[in-house]
C-alpha cells in the first residue's frame, strides 16, 4: 500500500491549470405533467378515433416512393434467421411470431417498441434472402395493417412510432412492398401517406427529446419520399430544427440524460442523413451539427472496453451496437470530456478510464425510469470495468420489477447516501420526486492529470448537509484520489448525527480482500492487475452487490462499503485507488 495520505492531494494544486470556471447545474422544477397538461394529452389522442381526424388523413396517396434509402446501421442477422424460424427476439427476450398482435400483448415495453418501429426489419434483411424475408415481412405487415391500418390508436399512432416507422419502412421498403397484391401495396403506401399527414398535426405534441425530434424526421422522410412532398419538407426541417433546439443540449446531449437515448438520437439522424443521401439533397447544417455533437458526447460515456457507462436506465449498451450507430453517422469525433450540460465528465489516463455523472437527474416531465445516480462514477483499466454501477434492464422484462427499481436507487450506483436514502426521491409510481435541486461543478486540468470537484443539495433538506465529492486521476491513470465531504448546508437545520456509506460497486470478475485494519483492501482482477484501497474517516467493509450486464442479465458480484456517522457540523473521507504493477 502507499505511505501517503489519501488526502494529500486534495491541498496540493501546484501547477494547476483551470480549464473551465465552475457551473451550477439546475434541476428545473419537477412535479411532473399537471392535470391539465395530462388531461389536454389524453383528450388529443382520444380524438384520433374521431372521424374528423380521419377525414384530415385523408387525400391523395403514393403509387410509390421516389426513392429507397439505405439503413445505414448493421442488423443482427443470427435475429433475422430467428425470424424465419418464427421467433422475434430482442436481446435475452423472446416472442413467437404466431403471437406477435402488435397491441404490445406478451412483449415487454422495450421490445413492443421494438416490433412497433418495425426496428427487426433491419434484422432480416441482414440475416436471410430478400424472397424469404419480403415472405414474413408482409406477412407481419398485414397483421399491423389488420390492427392499426384504419384505426388511430395509441400507442401505435403515436407521433414519435410513426416517426421511426416512416425511416424503416423506408429503408426496408424491397421487403413490405415486393408483392404482386396490388391491394396490399396500396394499403401500405396510403398507411405511409396517412401517418405524413398524422405527422403534420401531432409532431409538436411529442414529449421533448428524443420522441418528438423522431416525430419530426418522419415528416422531413415523407417530404423527401412522398410525391409533391417539398412543402412538407420545409415545413418538417423548420419544426425538426425547434426539436433538436430544445431536445438535445449545447453540448449534444439528450435532455433525457439516457445514453440509450443518445444510441437513439444517433441512430434516428443517420437513418435520416441517409433520406437526403438518395435524394441527393443536403442536409441541413443545424441537423448535421446536431448529429456531429451527438456522436461526441455519445462516445464520451464509452468506458474502456467500448461499450457505455451505466446510467439513467440503461445498462451497458454493447460494443457492437455503440459502433454500429457510430459508424452509420460517419462522423469522427473525439469523445467529449466535458458534457457541462447533459451533465457527464469523462477522464482518462493510461488505460484508466473515469466516467461520472455531475449533474440532476433528468426531470420526470421528460423521462421516465430516472435515477438517483448524482455523483457516482466508473472506471475501467483497459478492457477491464472495475467501478461500476448497478445498471439498469433498459425496459426489459428479463428482471423483476422490484429488482428493477431498486437499480434506479443511490445505493445501487457508486457514490455516497445519508441516512440510508435516496438523494433523489423515487416515488411509488416510479416518477422522481425531491432532492438534488442543483449541482456545482468546477473541473481543472493538473500537470500530473485531471480533477473535478462537485456538490449537490439533494440531503439538504433532510439532513441539512451538502455532498461534495473531489475526483483526481494522475496523467498515468496509475491513480484515482477523492474524497467525499459533508458540508453544513447553509439556512438548514442541522440533524444531530447522520449515518453514511460510500458504496464502490465492483465489476464481476473483480475479487476484493479487505486489510484487518479496516482502511483497506486489495482489488484483484483474474489475468489483469492488481488495484490497491486506502480509505480515511469511515470503516470499510465488504457486501455482496449485483452488476446487469448488456442483455439484462443480472451477475452476482461484491462492493466494498464505507461507513460512518456525520455529525451536524460534517465530516469527510479521503480514499485511494492505486494500481499495483
């Protein structure tokens, strides 16, 4: 072990070189959709069975496209075969075709938002023939046509469905309209026509993000696609352009703060990049610079073995698919260090990889499945994660739901809780509630590497204390310093004496032997290095915890825990992670 104290660094800035003056990020104003807003929703879509807006989608329709573009993000083909043989599959998930009703019956919410996309078109025009997949293909899109064709229901008309629907189809158009039925072929393309001018009212209605920017790029597609389709087109770019405004921060973020988003919003506007390709026509440059961003600050959250950090409801998206809708882009980019306003900090030294999350959770207006993740971290040496969080099932159904919401707790990610809470609430019925309110954050780059200094309020008001975390990775990325502190809030009353743990999930693979000292412990990782532990202020121990991993599939692993008592006027913990040879 090192001789030094762990806090040690904390004083010494000598050389330090500020990069970037600190920010306050804020959490605006959380209680959810009002009733009225609620209510407005409901009572939009329920005149979408009415039959004046049946009348309004009405008119002229294609006798074909104007063009075919291509997808530009690789399918799964081993999931295209599958569909030959009479199985949708999603990851660990699985549905029998004879089942698929495209009323979401069965499926869980990921994967009946992946059969209502028509996402697994993609799949099976990478795994079997264009005869044998136009073969399920129409055989399915007759189901939908049965279902949704003539009825305008949610979900299956929602703004954001009809949007991805439009670039799939599209994309996918040899495999639903090779038939000879010239019944069907004209009920496909009235269904696109139709779901254009669906578009044309309801795109604005979307929730902001990611739902209502691919409602929007459905209706520039139809515009570019669609016969007599210019006036829709300008008309789509300029609301596209207010989309992406107010969806997607300065710094290319989702506004959700889920990276499964960002793989999304990456996705959406490459396909759409590919529209303007076949019709030779450029994209407009905010969408483009847009999409530029978007990349960036997706890859910024890449740990080291390329596939995401954990957070916000999204468990590690894989390798594969990250370079799947990188590559589709065609942007190059390096990853972004400092998203200040989707609210994550990358460091990296050596092989050491640092990603933390240094901002509010997202409001619950405009996401759902958010976490009480302020503060924690991870970190992998090469390939190898060592800090990790939970994770999440990204809407799967593969883990109970119990199991599901206690991964969106604090204690399920790598930071500290007072008083065995959450520094977000997390109400019963799964929305965000009080808590962090705002977070500072103040970032320097030090000759001998990177530090970032946070805060949040989220225990302010209960406990009258302010969580202040220090991060320091040296240039080698030999070596991760911080130091958690508790802070009297300023005009909150203080309770006498709080309980605190520092939790430090681990990776599978990794095996933790704590010193009899209790200040530390040994971090071994089969076939890789050896990490050392030193912590001061608390006790440490070893728990048991749990890491989800791509597929959803939880695996049972260990934490190490620090634990102590805060008294009214605060306290601190100095730790080390050193990597030994």
């Amino acid at each position: 072990m090192s001789d030094r104290d762990p806090s040690e660094f904390l004083t010494d800035e000598a050389a330090a070189i500020q990069i970037e003056s600190g920010k306050r990020l804020v959490r605006a104003g959380d209680r959810g959709l009002s009733l009225g807003e609620r209510l407005t929703g409901a009572l939009y879509r329920l005149t979408w069975r009415t039959p004046l807006h049946g009348l309004r989608l009405n008119g002229r329709y294609p006798l074909k496209l104007l063009a075919v573009p291509e997808d530009p993000v690789a399918g799964n083909p081993e999931a295209g075969r599958q569909l030959v043989e009479g199985l949708m599959v999603r990851g660990r998930e699985r549905l029998a075709l004879a089942d698929v009703d495209f009323t979401g019956t069965g499926a869980s919410p990921a994967l009946a938002t992946h059969i209502e996309r028509f996402a697994w078109l993609r799949d099976l025009a990478a795994g079997v023939s264009r005869t044998e997949g136009a073969e399920i293909a129409e055989a399915l899109m007759r189901v939908w046509l049965d279902c949704h064709g003539t009825q305008v229901t949610d979900p299956a008309w929602s703004p954001d469905r009809v949007g991805w629907r439009m670039l799939f189809w599209a994309a996918h158009a040899p495999l639903i309209l090779s038939s000879t039925d010239l019944v069907y072929r004209s009920a496909v393309l009235n269904t696109l026509a139709r779901g254009a001018r669906h578009l044309d009212r309801g795109a604005d209605r979307a929730p902001a993000g990611i739902a209502r920017i691919a409602a929007w790029s459905g209706v520039v597609a139809a515009g570019l696609l669609i016969p007599g389709g210019d006036p829709r087109r300008a008309f789509g770019e300029t609301g596209l352009g207010k989309a992406l405004a107010t969806g997607i921060s300065a710094d290319g973020g989702i506004v959700t703060r889920a990276p499964a988003d960002q793989v999304d919003l990456v996705e959406l506007l490459s396909m759409l990049a590919a529209v303007y390709d076949v019709r030779r026509v450029e994209m407009p440059a905010g969408v483009q610079d847009a999409l530029s961003r978007a990349v960036a600050a997706l890859i910024g959250v890449q740990m080291g073995d390329s596939a995401l950090s954990s957070w916000q409801g999204a468990g590690p998206i894989s390798a594969a698919r990250i370079d799947a809708v990188v590559t589709a882009s065609r942007v190059r980019t390096r990853p972004l260090r400092q998203a200040r306003d989707w609210g994550y900090q990358r460091m990296a030294g050596g092989q050491t990889v640092v990603v933390a999350d240094m901002a509010p959770p997202p409001p619950s207006r405009i996401a759902k499945g958010g976490c009480a993740s302020t503060l924690a971290f991870e970190l992998s040496d090469g390939a190898q994660r060592l800090i990790v969080n939970c994770g999440n099932t990204g809407g799967t159904s593969v883990i109970p739901a119990d199991l599901a919401k206690a991964l969106r707790t604090t204690a399920a990610h790598s930071t500290l809780t007072l008083g065995d809470s959450n520094s977000t609430a997390i109400h019963a019925d799964g929305t965000l509630g009080a808590g962090v309110g705002s977070v500072e954050v103040d970032r320097e780059e030090l000759e001998g590497g990177s530090r970032i200094d946070a805060s949040h309020d989220g225990y302010a008001r209960r406990f009258g204390l302010i969580h202040k975390r220090t991060l320091a990775l040296s240039a080698s990325g030999r070596e991760l310093r911080g130091e958690d502190a508790l802070l009297p809030a300023p005009k909150r009353r203080k309770v006498a004496t709080s309980a605190f743990a520092i939790r430090f999930h681990l990776a599978p693979g990794v095996e933790v032997t704590p010193t009899a000292d209790g200040q530390a412990a040994l971090l071994r990782i089969a076939q890789g290095p050896l990490w050392q532990f030193r912590c001061r202020g608390g006790k440490l121990s070893v728990e048991d915890s749990l890491w989800v991993d791509a597929d959803g599939r939880p695996h049972a692993t260990q934490q190490f825990v620090i634990e102590g008592e805060a008294p009214a006027g605060g306290t601190s913990v100095a730790w080390l992670l050193k990597r030994a040879g």
